[in-house]
C-alpha cells in the first residue's frame, strides 16, 4: 500500500479536465486508488465523487494507492499532480 500526500497549490483547485485525466490514470492502472480530504474519502474512479470533494488550493490531499502496479501508480498520479495542481 502507497499513501501520500499532496497540497494543492494552483489557485483554481481541481478543475473538470484534470480529475478526469487523474481519475483515467487510477481506472487504467487496475489498483483501488482512494482520494481523501478534510475526513472525506471517495474512490478516485469516480468523477462525481471527486469533483464533489470541492479541492481547492490549499486542500491537503491524502491518496492510498493498493494493488499490483501500486508503485508505479502512486509515481504516476504523483507526476499528474505536479503537471496539473
């Protein structure tokens, strides 16, 4: 199991286009990638569930990555998020 964590920097937050970039990268890798925030957590597969998350900069983001490719899953996701928030 991964988890880490990120902070939002980009004053927009998680806009449509990127959680739906992130949430193909979590379907594609075939682990169970969980999003948390403020206590909340959602699967990271589903688009309404993140995008109903509200994040926002500065939201600390919490991600639990668990499966067979795990690793290079959590550098994947951790790389997206550098790119785009």
């Amino acid at each position: 199991m991964q988890i880490f964590e990120y902070t939002v920097t980009a004053d927009e937050g998680l806009k449509a286009y990127d959680a739906s970039r992130l949430i193909q990268l979590a379907v594609e890798s075939g682990c169970t990638v969980t999003l948390e925030k403020n206590g909340k957590t959602v699967n990271a597969k589903k688009l309404f569930a993140v995008m109903g998350l509200g994040i926002k900069s500065p939201d600390i983001l919490k991600f639990t990555v668990s499966g067979a490719n795990e690793i290079k899953t959590a550098e994947n996701i951790k790389a997206l998020l550098l790119e785009m928030i």
